[in-house]
C-alpha cells in the first residue's frame, strides 16, 4: 500500500513539475476563443459554435499565459493550476476577452504625422477648414510649411475649393492639405510656387491638375497629381519617420490592436520599421507590404525570398516581416479617379484611369508572385478589379504554385456581380473597409447609379460565394475605432443610426463575421494564423480585452457596440 502511495505521489509531483507556471492569469472573464469553425455564406454559426436560441455565451472564463504563450484556456479552476507565487493574477470583473484585433490594412507613418498636422476631420466648409490653417499659422515661423489633412475628396468632389481664400488668410506658409483618404491635395499659392506648378505643368498619367478657364490652377490636385504638391515639402528624416510610428503604435495599441499589417512601405520606411525593431521600440507585430511604386526596393527584394531576416524587437518580441507588395491599379470613386467598365453616372465619359496608365507593372507583380510575395493589389472600380482578378487568374494559370501567395485585393468597393463569384474560385482574399461604406453612401449612388451600387461594398455576396475576406480600417483615411467599424459592418448606418434599418442592409454582416474579419481572418491574411486569430493553447498571447460583449448585442441592440471600450491589449502577454 505504502509503495503505491509512493508511486502515485511521485507521478503527481512529476505531474506538477511539468506544468509550467504561468507569468499572468485572466480570470472572470467572458472568453470567446472564436476556435470552432466559421458561420456559413448566410452567416449562420457552426454547430459548434457556443450558440442557441438564447443567443451567444462565452467558451471560457480563464486564460493562463507564460513566456507570451498561452499555457491554458478554460474555466478558473483549471487556470489557477497553472499559478504559483511569482504569478500575477488579473479579475477581470466580466470584461470580455476575445483574439487579438489585427488591422489588415494601415499606414503608420501617416496616423503618426497626422498626430502633427492641421486636423480638417468633419469639417463641413472650406472656410471651415482654411481658419484652422489660419490658427497653426500663428503660432509657426514664417516661410515654415503647413500640412493639414482630412477634408473629404469625395463628398466636396463636385464643389472642390479653392486657393484664394487659403492664399489670402495664410500668404506667409505654404500649405498643403491632404484630403481624406489621400487622393487629393489642395494648396495655396505660396505652396504652388514653391512646387513649380503653373498653366503649363501637365498632369501625370492618372492625375488631374484642376484648373480655371484661363489654365491656372486653383488649388487641388487629384489622384497621381498630387505628388506634384507633396514632393516639395521637405521630407522627414527616416528618425522622424521612426518617431511617427512609436506615435502611432501607442495610438493603435490603447484602441486594442495587436497586430497591423503596413500597406505599402518605401525604402526609408521600411528602415524606420527596422529601427524600432533593433532598438527594442516596435511596440506590436508589423506584416510589412512593400511599396510597389519604390522601383529601386523593387528591385532589391525581388531577388529575395519573402520575410528573409525580420528585424526582432528584443523587448516586446515583436517584428516587422516583409511579406507582401501593395499596387495600386486605379484611384479613388470619391475623386472619380477609379476605373469603371461604364462612365461615371455624374460625369458622362469619364471612366477614370487604371492599369499600367495609373502605374501598375504586370510583369514585375507576377515576378514579385513566382518570387514568393503576396500580391496586394488596390482596386475600387469594377474595371479595375476585374482586370485585377483577370491578372491572378492569368499568373495562377502560368504558375499555379502562386495560390500559396494569398493574393488579395484592397477595397473591392465595386464588383461587377459576374465577378464576385472569381474571389472564391482563384482564392484572392477580398479585404475591405465596413467604414467605407457608411462614409461613402451619400454619394456613391450618385456617382455609379442604381445599378452597379448592387455590386458595392458587397460584402455578404462575397461571403455567400465563399470568398475569404479580411476588415481594415485603412487608417488614417477612416476612424480605426473598432467599436465603429464593428457597428458599421452589422448595421450599415452611421453613428446616429441613419438611414433607418441600414443603407443596403442585405450586405451586412453578423457581429461575429465581423470580429473574425478583424482576427482570424486578418491574421490568415497575414500568414499569421498559425500563431494568433484564436484563443488556443501554443498560441501567441495576444488578445484584447473590451467592457462589453459585442456578441450579446445581437440579441440586444447594435447601437450599444458605440458604447464599448478597450481595457487592455496584451501582446506577447505583456499587458499595456
């Protein structure tokens, strides 16, 4: 008997001493760990789903976490097995705890100078904007240039401003104004002087200079016209630019992201990302995709192989890999730079520009693909990203071993409805922006028509057609807020909830498709899921942590997801 005994404890103390003990335990907390499978195209959940009639209810309670790994997943009990003295133990007082949120598609430096700039978010009137440009002038040394950003190119396309007022209550900076979602720039004349632009500067291929009667410009530059303006402004030093993006990581990490996903760095920003990470300052995992438009890092990493060295950040153990190259194929649909199959329905014979016109090298995308690297191509109208599925399906065809690539196009605002069903059967992730759509729709109609605003922001007909997908908020061009986007993807309204019952709400999406649109299916999008999207044990601990349960509102009222907020974000388990 004694022997036994003996036996049995030896294995239990073997048992102990095998266990690790965890640094860090969540408890009482409403833990979903989004591990079963996906809800069907209708966006029914999976039967294994932990959902019935009542509506949804939390998998776990717990979460024990060690040398940024997650050790255990469960109820309390079987967490606390995993304590011992050195751990520190978090009651999170029915907060609830989902994967941690990815933004698959972001410009860090920009979020980081927008920090800097002329804020010109919601301003209704160009006088509006013009006295707060008044008001940084006062305080900035003459002959100091002024950047702003945030009016909105697509709702002032068809009043554009002007430079006179500009000129004449800021004569002494020049200024540039960058419009909301950077296919615009609007200056005063200090600025164009500065930039050598007159009557006889021609617009680049894909860029409008817009001008008077006379041929004078007035003071805006569209699409692939603006670099005309911005290039003249001195640029920022790559520590600078290194600055921006600390900025801008601590922004993102208190608003709950883990994880983003850089669409399109050039070779100064991708040595600021190696920066931090060398230096122990990159805050979060950064899935680097290169800028397509920098021939020369064209040119040096095409004879790479993808996420060749990654620079790591001892500190926080994140990394910046390069994996991907994002092109642009057309412009934007608010400043009618986006390339359609039909004219615009608000300017007859316009179809905008795209393709090599607007800068995109087949040749060299479909190398960047044999070479490895996904593929991200910017597509709004539907020529474009027809002609955008017609190139994947032409490389794929050439050489099938690319589907491993992951191909994805951003934004695929505007489908022709022949073309949805191609995301699914050549396997290009359609990654879009649920906040588009609500900021878009007071005129997107206007500018396309009845008819092809049934293939726009489409979001439930791809996932009925079994497409995968990613949600982004493409910051800084929209808030990053996750409790809007969330709410812009469930009830296609803005925040006052208008128009009643939602602007095409067949499109819409469930609460959960939209949390998986911002996890798993962000991390796949990045490679990533191998490592992040669910909540499992091996996994990195990267999770975020809400005050409300964004599942029960769809049992309640999807207003209530505008109400909720972070209260942490662990990455790596670390706790900020």
């Amino acid at each position: 008997m004694r022997a036994t005994t003996l036996v049995v404890l030896a294995i239990a103390l073997q048992g102990c001493a095998a266990r690790p003990a965890a640094e860090l335990l969540l408890v009482g907390g409403r833990v979903y760990t989004l591990s079963w499978p996906d809800p069907d195209g209708e966006g029914r959940p999976n039967a294994a789903a932990p959902f019935d009639a009542a509506g949804w209810r939390p998998d776990a309670e717990a979460v024990a976490i060690g040398n940024g790994r997650i050790l255990f997943v469960g109820d309390k009990a079987g967490a606390l097995k995993f304590a011992d003295r050195a751990t520190r133990t978090v009651d999170l007082k029915g907060a609830t705890v989902i994967p941690g949120l990815i933004d698959s598609h972001v410009h860090l430096a920009n979020l980081g100078a927008n920090l800097e700039r002329v804020n010109l978010v919601g301003v209704r009137t160009p006088a509006e904007a013009v006295e707060r440009v008044a008001a940084r002038a006062a305080s900035t040394p003459k002959g100091e240039w002024i950047a702003g950003w945030g009016w909105d190119e697509g709702a002032w396309a068809s009043h554009l401003p002007d430079m006179q007022l500009l000129s004449e209550r800021v004569p002494d900076h020049p200024v540039v104004l960058t419009g909301l979602h950077t296919f615009a720039v609007w200056g005063n004349r200090l600025a164009f002087e500065r930039a050598g632009i007159t009557r006889q500067t021609v617009a680049p291929a894909g860029g409008e200079i817009k001008k008077d009667a006379a041929g004078h410009p007035t003071g805006v530059l569209l699409n692939n016209a603006s670099s005309l303006l911005t290039r003249a402004v001195p640029a920022p030093s790559t520590a600078q630019v290194a600055g921006r993006l600390v900025q801008a990581m601590d922004v993102l990490i208190k608003a709950g992201y883990t994880g983003v996903h850089e669409a399109g760095a050039d070779t100064q920003l991708l040595a600021a990302f190696d920066d931090l990470a060398r230096t122990g300052r990159l805050a979060m995992p950064v899935f680097v995709m290169l800028a397509a438009r920098d021939q020369a890092l064209m040119d040096t990493w095409q004879s790479r192989s993808p996420a060749a060295a990654p620079a790591h950040s001892a500190q926080s153990g994140a990394s910046d890999t390069v994996g991907g190259v994002k092109v642009f194929y057309d412009g934007a649909m608010g400043s009618r730079g986006a390339l359609f199959l039909e004219p615009y329905s608000d300017r007859p014979g316009h179809r905008g520009v795209g393709g090599a016109e607007y800068g995109f090298d087949g040749q060299r995308m479909a190398a960047m693909m044999k070479a490895g690297y996904q593929v991200t191509i910017h597509a709004i109208g539907d020529r474009a990203n027809r002609e955008s599925l017609d190139f994947f399906e032409s490389v794929l065809k050439a050489q099938p071993s690319s589907s491993a690539t992951r191909p994805r196009i951003e934004h695929a605002q505007v489908l022709s409805l022949q073309d949805i069903p191609r995301f699914a059967s050549l396997g290009v992730i359609a990654s879009m922006q649920p906040s588009h759509a609500v900021e878009d729709m007071a005129w997107a109609e206007a500018r396309i028509g009845p008819e092809r605003i049934k293939g726009a922001y489409a979001w439930r007909s791809l996932r009925r057609a079994g497409a995968r997908m990613a949600f982004n908020s493409d910051l800084p061009g929209t808030d990053y807020n996750i409790f809007y986007g969330l709410h812009s993807a469930v009830t296609r309204t803005d925040r006052n909830g208008a128009p009643a019952g939602g602007w095409r709400k067949d499109e819409a999406l469930t609460i959960e498709e939209a949390i998986r649109g911002w996890t798993i299916w962000a991390a796949y999008a990045g490679f990533g899921e191998a490592g992040t999207g669910t909540i499992a044990v091996g996994k990195t601990a990267n999770l975020t942590v809400m005050d409300i349960d964004p599942l029960r509102t769809e049992t309640t009222s999807a207003a209530q997801l505008l109400d909720g907020r972070i209260v942490m974000t662990i990455i790596n388990g670390r706790i900020y």
